[in-house]
C-alpha cells in the first residue's frame, strides 16, 4: 500500500471515529472550516476584481 492511500485512510479512520465519539464538535469544526473557506475565496475574488480594476 502506498503512502497516499496509507494517509487517506487513517484520515478516513480518524473522522469516522470523531464522528461516531463526538458529533457536535465535528459538525462545528466544519462548520467554521467552510466558513472559513468561504470567506478565504470571497477575499481572493475581491483582490483579483481591484487588480483588474487598477488595470484600467
């Protein structure tokens, strides 16, 4: 087994485990972590719009 497919599933192990021992403090964490996310690509599109419009 190589080492992606190694990573892969101990990650997959690690969440199943958080998920079935602490499902609220899962669903927050992705919660924040897509909020997060949103919030990161909201910013970038933003930089990107002002640079083009500097361009003029």
């Amino acid at each position: 087994m190589d080492a992606k497919k190694l990573i892969a599933l101990v990650v997959i192990v690690f969440l199943g485990f958080w998920m079935f021992t602490d499902p609220a403090s899962l669903a927050d964490t992705s919660k924040s972590a897509a909020s997060g996310g949103w919030d990161l690509t909201t910013e970038a599109f933003s930089g990107v719009i002002d640079f083009v419009g500097a361009m003029d």
